[in-house]
C-alpha cells in the first residue's frame, strides 16, 4: 500500500480532518438547499416568502409603523410590489420614514419606488448562504469546497481510484458553474439545476466516503 494515507495522521489530525469534511458537506448541503429555493422561487414568480422590507418593518423598523400602515406594506409586497401599486406606499413612506431615509440623509435611501421595490423582491436574510447569494455559491463557494476536499484530504488518501474522483468532482463543479452561469436571470431548464444538485450531491458523498474510510477503517501502518 502507498505510504500515504490519512490514516498514519496522529488522531487529533485525524479528528480535525473529519470535522472539516463534515462541515464542508454540511455547508455544501445548506448552499444546494438555498440555491434550490431560490431556483423554485424564480420560476414560481412568487414573492418572497418573507421579504427582507416586511422583515425589516416588522423587526427593527416595527416603531416606525403601524400595524394599518405595515399591512399597506406587505398588501404591496404581496402584489408583486408593482409601480401602479406604489401610491399608497409612497405616502407612508413620506410621512414615516423620509426623516431618516431622505436623500442625502446619513441612513440608507429608502423613499422610492426604485429604492424599495428592491428590498420588497429579496428573500430576508438566511445568514451566511444569502450573503454569498446565488452566485457566488455556484460560481465561488461550490468549487472551493471541492478544490478544498479534494486536494487538502482526497490527494492524501492511499485509495487508487482518487484521480478519477478528483477529475469527476472536476467535471460536476464546472457543470453546475456553467449551467448556473448560462442560464442566469432565466428560469426555466429545471433539468439544469437537477442535474447540477445531483452531479455535486454525488461527487461530494462518494468523495466524503472515501476520505472518511481512509481516516478510520483498518489499522494504521506504523506511527510517523
Ligand atoms: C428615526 C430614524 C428612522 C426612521 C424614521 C426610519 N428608519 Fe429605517 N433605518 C434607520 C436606521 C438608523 C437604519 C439602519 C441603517 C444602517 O443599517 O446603517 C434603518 C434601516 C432600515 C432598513 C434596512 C436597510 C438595509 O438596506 O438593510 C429598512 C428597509 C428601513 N430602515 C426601512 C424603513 C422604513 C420603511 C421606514 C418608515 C416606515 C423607516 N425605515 C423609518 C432609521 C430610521
């Protein structure tokens, strides 16, 4: 057998190794689970389920409106948060808010159809996965984990079959960049973003299995 193999790690490496594996798929998991939501949301031409301006309005914003007035809001949100629908909004907005998000002001300006509608549109905030958004997963986030797993713990196992693997998870990560990038801004091709979900599911899980067998099955050959 190959004198490398993650096995002959001393076992608090070995551990660590595990935790970042399995924290990798995790985030691998939530990033495919958010990206899929906003595939389906795209194409449902819904609004958001909980917009960021209601989660806002309703959070840190709450003392700025009153209930009649907050249900102006989401009566609009709602509607798809249309220009022929603004007027009622608009007049709330300059009652209640322009003294702080007026233009020129020190807060962010929030007092026009084209400032608002925005915010009315995006999901409220999933942490770290909306932060990154859609594309950056895809196009940054995805393959790092690959580039990560791959050369940080698949390169150092014993098992044979590694450049297969590694050219695989190659091959799934710039399918589901290229897809994702292609088709950007246009619902449609469901079988796109499948195929993408799938081929990374896959390549990580067979990825992670090999990595975690070669951490921990069988003795390890002689302590370094
Ligand atoms: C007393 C001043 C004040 C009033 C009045 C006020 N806001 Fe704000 N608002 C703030 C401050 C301060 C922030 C935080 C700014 C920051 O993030 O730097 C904020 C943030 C926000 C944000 C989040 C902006 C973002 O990009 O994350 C939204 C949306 C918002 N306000 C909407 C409203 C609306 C709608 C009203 C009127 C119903 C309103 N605010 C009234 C002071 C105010």
């Amino acid at each position: 057998m190959g004198a490398m193999s993650l096995r002959n790690l001393p076992p608090s490496e070995r551990a660590f190794a595990t935790f970042v594996i399995l924290a990798l798929a995790a985030f691998l998991a939530g990033g495919l689970a958010f990206t899929t939501r906003q595939e389906r949301a795209g194409r449902a031409q819904a609004p958001a389920a909980q917009p960021r301006l209601m989660a806002v309005l309703e959070g840190v914003m709450a003392p700025n409106t009153s209930p009649a007035e907050a249900a102006v809001f989401r009566t609009w949100v709602q509607g798809g948060a249309t220009r022929e629908g603004f007027a009622p909004v608009e007049a709330i907005v300059t009652n209640n808010c322009a003294s702080c998000h007026g233009p020129g002001g020190q807060f962010p300006r929030l007092t026009s159809y084209e400032d608002l509608r925005p915010l009315a549109l995006e999901e409220a905030s999933e942490g770290l996965f909306a932060t990154l958004g859609a594309r950056g997963l895809h196009l940054i986030g995805f393959p790092l984990v690959f580039l990560v797993a791959a050369f940080g713990y698949l390169r150092r196992t014993d098992w044979k079959g590694q450049t297969i693997l590694t050219g695989g998870c190659a091959v799934a990560v710039i399918f589901d960049a290229g897809q994702w990038w292609l088709r950007q801004g246009h619902p449609g091709h469901a079988w796109a973003a499948w195929t993408g979900l799938i081929v990374l599911s896959v390549a990580f899980l067979v990825l992670t299995g090999v990595v975690l067998a070669d951490l921990w099955r069988g003795p390890s050959e002689g302590k370094r």
